[in-house]
C-alpha cells in the first residue's frame, strides 16, 4: 500500500487557503536541502560560504517547519535532542575545544527541520519532481561521460576548493583517466553523486512512491563508478525481486539495453569502473579505499583520541585520508560524539532485520551509505541525511507488525 494512502497521524494535508504558502515551503525546503546545500559547484559560481548558508538556510528552514501549524514534539524527540547537546557538551569539555558542541547543535537542528517539516517533506507531488530532478542529474551525467568517451574535451574548469573540477558538456568531474571520466553531476565527486542518488531513492523507497524511478535511478547513477552504489543496485535487485525469475527478466534487461546503446563503450567503461577495480594487488581489491583508512585507525587509536579527537590534539593525520570510513568521527573527535552515529546505525539494521519487509531496503542503503560517508554532522549532507532518517522512522511507526 502506498504510504500516503494510509491514515496515520502523519497525514495531514494542508487546506486550500494555506496551499500557496505550502508550496512555496516546498520548493524552499526540497531546493536548499537537495540541491543548495550539497551542490559545491553551486556555492563555487554563486560564491557562497558553506557556513553562512548553512546557519542561514537552518534559520529560515526552521521558521518554515513551525510556522503556520500546531507545533507538537513527542517527548522521545525532545529526549533524543537533550542527549545529542548533553554528550556534545561533555565532548566539547573535555576535548577543550567547541567542535562536539557545534555538531551536536547542528544535528539537533537537522532533526529537529526532518522531524517537523516531515508533512512538507513526505508531499508526493514534491518527491516526484525531486526524482525528476535527479533524473535529469544522473542522465546528464550519462551523457557527458559518453561526451567525454567519444572524445570531447572538457568546456570548462574550475577549482572547487583546492580540486579542479572539469565539465564535460552536462556534467563536473574530478576523476579523468585519458578519455573516461566518472561523472559528479553538480557536486564535487562521483562518490558524492552516488550518495544523493541513493538518498532520493530510500526516501522513495521508505514511502513506498515513486518506485518507477528507482531501478531508473541506481542504474543511471551507476555511470558515476561508486563501489558503494554498486553494492547498493544489488541489494536493491535481490530485495525487491526476490522472484528468481524477476531478477533474470531485470538482468537480461539492463544487459540488452547495455549491449544495443552502448556496445564498446559499455565495456570499455564497466572494465575502467569496476572490473578492473576489482583485481586483488597486495591482499586487497585495487578500487578499495576504505580498508587503510579502518587500519590506519586501529593503529593509531589510543586515550587521548579517545577524548579529545585527532583534530583537538592538533596531531598530524599522516598520508591517509581518514574522512570516509565508520571511525572517521571518533578519530577527528572523539568517542562521545561517535555515540550519535552509532546509535543511528544500529537503529538501522533494527529497522533492516525486524520490520516489514519494505523497510529492509532502505534501511540497509541508508546504513550502508553511512558506513562509507559517516556525514551525519556534514554541513552539506548532514540535512538529507536525516530526512532520509526521519522518512525511514515514520514508514517504520507506519508498520504495526513487527517481525518476531
């Protein structure tokens, strides 16, 4: 059943008198949390500082979600945010610095925007012009990495702070490798694609709208050569068409349509993207860089971490960049500000395992996605990150049955 067919407390729908103000709370919402935030190539050409933006458009998000409705804030939520202040306070005392208590502030208003503005931000005919939307990105990511292909040359470059970033006719990249790219779209790496392509779909998919554009979405966003996606497109096939034959007819599918579009290319580019990647050089898959990040982590872990984080002690980071794997928080700032982010992992392998099984989906990307980019206090993601949180908390309230 579709989720906003269902009657449930969250379905409040605004009158006709207040249609316009809803409106333009939906284009200002879905724009700034889904494009204005995350985009990098936007702050770049409309010379914006992340920090301003971000304080300002929580602000204003903030009046939005309150406004013109009968505030209610169940008491867990009011509890959940007391904890996250309580133990960024502790970490900014004992660490001597006021990071903890900044991101624990900036979690707590990402939660707070979600959970309240959860009636703008569940409106169907707003997620399906935001998938529209991210079709458009993804698509366009396709073409330029066949532009890119057949030989053309990137139109322009621009530094997006301290990388250069190339466009190629519809989209920016960072990774060219002679005549293959991995297209970012309108953010500042392909990783970074992937990671929005796979918010809008477990939104989607927590909902239960919009699943049309799903499978159209993981496919086209496979085009930015994200491991994580790749992972993230099986597990979507082997969840929702656990019909041996359904995953055939979808798999002879996809590869009919690779073989008669593409042909050459299709293979020239799966070779550069993943297969290659997937060779085994020193006891480790060449396309993993994670793996040394963990290591790098367990080497190196002791007290003072602990307590105060890498970033408070001033210490050097080495050669390794420690800004993408499940310990990066804790290494940069200590355990108590890690607690949040797991917590919230664990919260969803709960809703993976013992909730309905449309919730399985994701619920496991959304973990998933974590594990590789724990942003959750990232100025840029950390927004939809939790709205993709909070639609995943309420299609799990919608779920009466739990699974025993």
């Amino acid at each position: 059943m579709n989720y906003f067919n269902r009657s449930s407390n969250y379905s409040m729908e605004p009158k006709n008198s207040d249609r316009s103000e809803h409106g333009f709370k939906r284009i200002f919402l879905f724009g700034g949390c889904f494009i204005l935030l995350p985009s990098y190539v936007l702050h770049h050409y409309l010379n914006l500082d992340i920090n301003l933006l971000y304080a300002t458009f929580s602000i204003a998000s903030l009046i939005a979600c309150i406004s013109g409705t009968r505030l209610f804030l169940p008491r867990g939520l009011i509890n959940i945010i007391l904890v996250i202040n309580f133990i960024g306070g502790m970490g900014s005392l004992l660490a001597g610095v006021y990071s903890q208590m900044l991101m624990a502030i900036s979690l707590s208003i990402n939660l707070f925007i979600a959970f309240t503005g959860f009636r703008i931000f569940k409106d169907h005919k707003s997620l399906t012009q935001l998938s529209l939307v991210a079709l458009a990105i993804v698509f366009g990511a396709v073409i330029g990495l066949l532009y890119a292909y057949t030989g053309g040359t990137p139109l322009a470059e621009i530094d997006l702070y301290g990388r250069m970033s190339y466009f190629y006719l519809s989209t920016f990249t960072n990774s060219v490798t002679g005549n293959l790219i991995r297209p970012a779209g309108i953010f500042d790496e392909p990783g970074a694609l992937a990671m929005y392509v796979t918010l809008i779909v477990i939104i989607n998919e927590a909902l239960r709208v919009n699943a049309k554009f799903s499978l159209l979405l993981l496919i086209a966003g496979l085009a930015s050569g994200s491991f994580a996606l790749l992972f993230i497109f099986a597990a979507y096939v082997i969840l929702k068409f656990r019909d041996k034959s359904k995953i055939a007819s979808v798999a002879i599918g996809i590869t009919l349509v690779t073989f008669f579009i593409l042909n050459d290319t299709a293979l020239a580019i799966s070779d550069q993207f993943f297969f290659n990647r997937l060779e085994i050089q020193d006891g480790r898959l060449v396309g993993d860089n994670r793996t040394h990040q963990i290591e790098f982590f367990i080497e190196n872990v002791n007290w003072d971490m602990a307590i105060h984080g890498q970033k408070a002690l001033g210490g050097d980071f080495g050669v390794y960049d420690v800004s993408s794997n499940p310990f990066s928080v804790f290494y940069s700032y200590g355990l108590l500000i890690w607690l949040p982010y797991l917590a919230l992992e664990i919260w969803l392998l709960y809703c993976a395992f013992f909730y309905r099984p449309h919730l399985r989906f994701p619920a496991l990307a959304l973990f998933l996605t974590l594990l590789q980019r724990p942003y959750l206090y990232n100025m840029h993601w950390g927004m939809p990150i939790m709205i993709a949180a909070v639609a995943i908390y309420h299609a799990q309230r919608a779920s009466k049955d739990i699974r025993r």
